[in-house]
C-alpha cells in the first residue's frame, strides 16, 4: 500500500515536472497535480496548529485583556485597546485557565516555528517558492491588479491561459502569511518571553518593546484570522470539493468553465 | 464528483470539525499521554532558551526615566499572620533569613547583615504571567554570594525560597536551579525604586530572577533550602502555582 502511494507520487510529480502546470493541454486528461506531499502536509498541520493558537491564545489574553505600546504596561498604564473577555467557545480550554492555555500555546508554538522552518526549506529545495509564489514586477502593476480585483469579484479565480498558476491576489496573499505574517507572529511571540529577551535583546529593540510585541502579535493576529476567513471564502466559491481534493490528494480539477 | 459530497456538506462538515476540534482539545488533555506530549513543551522550551542565553546573558537593565510610574503589586498583598505582623511590628529587627539544606554552612542573617553585603541595583523589566510588564528599580545581594558563604553541598540542584505568606491556606513557595541561582540579576532585593521594600512587594525580601516570569520572583522569603530534588516539597512540582495550577516550573517563556 505505501508502495504503492509512493509509486503514485513518484509518478505524479514526474508528469508535474513534465506537464507544467501552465499547459494544461499536455496535462493528462483535466486533472493536474497541483500541490506537493510537503506542501500538503503543512498546509494541515499548520491548519491545525493555527487554530490552536488562536484558542489558546485568547485564553492567554483573557488573564489580561489590555494592550499598550512601549517597554512596560499594566493596570494603572494607559493601554490603547481594552479588550472583552472572550467567550468560552472561543478559548482553549474552554473554562478559563492560564495555566492550561499557555501549554496549550507554548508547545504549538514550537510546531508552528519548527514547521514554517521546515515548510520554507523545502519550497526552496523544491523550487515551490521560486515556480508558484514568485512575483515579478510586471504582476503587481496596478493595471494587472485591478484586473485581478475584478476577476476575483465576477469569481473568476483561475487564468483561463494558466488555469493551474496562482493568481495575483493568491500569490501576495500567501506570501505575506508566509514570509510576513507568521513570522512577525514568532518573533513578536519571541520578544514577550523573558528569557529569549535575555539571550536575544534586539527582540525587544525591533518589536518597540515587551507591550508592544504583544500589541503587534494581537494586531497579527487579527490580519491571520483576516486572511483565513477569506481564504475559506474563496475555497467555497470556488469549488469546495475540488479545492479540498487538491489540498488532500494534490490533484485538482481544471474548472470546466476555464479549459 | 461523489453526489454525496457536496458544497453544503463540506461546509457543514468544516464549522463542526473546527468546533469539535476546539472542544477536542479539552478531552485530548484529559489523556495522560497526550497531556505528558503537551507538559513536554515546557522542557523543550527550556532546552533551546538555556542553549540560546547561555549562562551569564543579562536581561535588559533600563535607565531611571523608563520606570513604571506606578509598580502594581500581584499575589499576596500582606500575608497577614501573627507572625508577619509580629516582625512588621518590630521593624523586621527580629527577622532572619534562614539557608539551609545541602549546604556546609547553615545561616541565620538579620535584615542588618542582609544590608551591609555588596549589592546590585538593577533597573529591570517585571513581566507577569498574565500578560503585563512594570520596570521597578531592584536592589540587594545577589544570591550567589549568600550560597557561596553557605557553601552549596555535592547534591544541591535546586534553591527552595519558603515565604511567610499563604495563598488560599497553602504557603507559597518556590524554586529555581543553580543555573539562575548563581546568574549575576538574581539578587534578594532588600530595595525597590530607592527604599526600602514595602509590605504588598515582600518585604523585608524578595527574589529577583530576572529571566524568568513574575510568580518566580518569591516574595516574603523567610528560609532558603538547597535540596537534591524538588519531590517532597509542596506537590512536588516546584513552587505554589506549578502545584496549584499546572503553570510551568521553567518561566522563561
């Protein structure tokens, strides 16, 4: 059985490689296989592990639901955003329990910091970042963008010339979450604890300080939960069953509409 | 496609499977295994953080003018006992810090010889648990220099700070290891913002660990024992809150 798998993937990526994705004539029949094992794998653990942050997190946040800029912050500092308590449905563990959040928190943390490390090794060795998430300049030309815009508003999501490329939004979408979003995440995660404060100062110089990396890692936060409601959105829009399949097994269906 | 897939199912499937997830993770945590795999991140954490910091890594020290204009206290604001009151009372003229253990020489220092030992002032930053950071200005001996005198015995691995206050009938206590015992910040403030500690800081002494979580930095501490194992002490975890509450032992994070 994993043989066979295995052989399947070989296989797969060899027609990928042969195929290209941007010539769907050549690909074979309408399926085209769109996403790595490596790629796929991460995609779902960091699923999985970017839910769990957030619960957790807002469980963290519930001990002290109140952010300030700077070095210090606390009940008789003036924050910039008072916060509400987070409902039990929201937090992990439901019942409010810092304790539990912050292991909660604090081993997913390391899955989510180990595995970007991992995920972005790998795209570069296998060229995912360079063949799928590249942007040249050409691409981000207000002109090009503003036909993007549209496409995206009449739902038309795929380049009917390129039907397996990224667009342009999906592109700067998805390398913000990689390259900015997560990233500022961790080290703004980083710059609150103590002793990574101790054996990295410049945490605390680039972030502004202890209060403000946590004003910063709830204002990120914020922009992930942005990007994740979108990115359902647009899964279901655009095909749910064919977009989860590609995410599952790699293979994804040329839309009928776009061959 | 599967007809029996389809667009509205899947939608439903994704709102249930990320809410069961959320409440799965209450069910996964009442699992021994899972719940070690979780506790586990606490010892990685330390691992990379120590491997990162090195031994001798300072916190960051500020300058006067960034201190918090108010210094909230936390925890116990007067442990309230006879015998707390007893030494408020006299002016801690009857205090002594007792160090004892696995340790060659047992002491018993006033307040007075507490004073009169080389100290460091340190302004640092104090970051609780809970999310929130106040700069105090800390000044006092630094730990070491009381184990030294005591002369730690083969053995020792960990520093017990047994305090005069009770949380919720239990007293606090808590514990740190050789590594941040003998680190040059970890001082017994006698001293905060250029007087003497008041009674809601921990007078008439207070640890200062300052890699480490506020609830590490014991105040009220009346006894130091150095001790092989922290197995016997409270609940054994380390200190009141990581026996109370699960937090974690190692607060560098």
């Amino acid at each position: 059985m994993g043989k066979t798998l295995a052989l399947r993937y070989e296989a797969s990526v060899t027609e990928f490689r042969d195929a290209e994705i941007d010539s769907p004539a050549e690909a074979d029949g309408r399926l085209v296989f769109r996403h790595r094992l490596i790629t796929r794998l991460w995609h779902w653990l960091n699923a999985l592990t970017i839910i769990i942050m957030i619960g957790s997190g807002l469980g963290i946040l519930n001990a002290h639901p109140s952010l300030y800029w700077g070095q210090y912050g606390a009940n008789f500092d003036r924050p910039w955003l008072d916060l509400p308590f987070w409902p039990s449905w929201l937090t992990i563990p439901a019942n409010y329990n810092l304790a539990i959040s912050r292991r909660w928190h604090l081993f997913f943390a390391l899955v989510l910091g180990f595995g970007l490390l991992a995920f972005m090794v790998a795209s570069v060795v296998n060229r995912h970042f360079r063949r799928d998430l590249a942007i040249g300049a050409a691409d981000v030309a207000p002109r090009n963008l503003w036909a993007d815009v549209k496409a995206h508003l009449a739902l038309r999501f795929h380049d009917p010339a390129r039907p397996g490329a990224y667009n342009i939004l999906q592109k700067l979408s998805y390398v913000a979450v990689i390259f900015v979003l997560i990233p500022l995440m961790i080290l703004t995660g980083l710059a609150m604890s103590p002793g990574m404060d101790a054996a990295w100062p410049w945490l605390t110089v680039v972030t502004g300080g202890r209060q403000s990396a946590r004003s910063l890692h709830f204002i990120g936060v914020t922009l992930i939960v942005l990007f994740l409601v979108v990115h359902v959105a647009l899964v279901i829009l655009a095909d749910p069953i064919n977009e989860m399949r590609s995410m599952i097994t790699g293979w994804w269906r040329i839309p009928e509409d776009e061959q | 496609m599967s007809r029996l897939v389809t667009r509205r199912g899947l939608i439903a499937a994704g709102t249930l499977g990320a809410g069961t997830l959320l409440a799965g993770c209450d069910r996964v945590i009442q699992v021994p295994a899972a719940r070690r795999i979780l506790f586990s991140g606490e010892d990685i954490q330390r691992g990379l953080q120590r491997t990162l910091m090195g031994r001798d890594a300072l916190a960051r020290e500020f300058d006067a003018s960034d201190l918090s204009p108010v210094f909230r206290s936390n925890g116990t604001a007067n442990p309230d006992t006879p015998a707390y009151n007893a030494l408020v009372a006299g002016k801690f003229a009857d205090y002594r810090l007792e160090v004892g253990g696995l340790v060659a020489r047992p002491l018993s220092l006033s307040l007075d010889s507490l004073w009169r030992l080389p100290a460091r002032t340190q302004i640092t930053r104090h970051d609780c648990v809970e999310g929130w950071s106040a700069i105090g200005q800390w000044h006092g001996p630094m730990l070491g220099t009381v184990l030294k005198a005591a002369g730690l015995r083969t053995g020792a691995r960990y520093i017990v700070f047994h305090c005069a206050d009770f949380i919720a009938g239990r007293p606090y206590y808590e514990s740190i290891d050789l590594f941040d015992a003998f680190h040059p910040q970890t001082i017994l403030a006698l001293a905060m913002n250029g007087a003497p500690l008041t009674v809601p800081h921990g007078a008439p002494v207070r640890l200062r660990v300052e890699r480490q979580l506020g609830y590490k930095h014991a105040k009220y501490v009346m006894r130091i024992e150095a001790v092989a194992s922290l197995v016997g002490i409270g609940a054994g975890k380390g200190g009141f809150w990581e026996d109370r509450g699960n937090y974690d032992w190692y607060a560098g994070i």
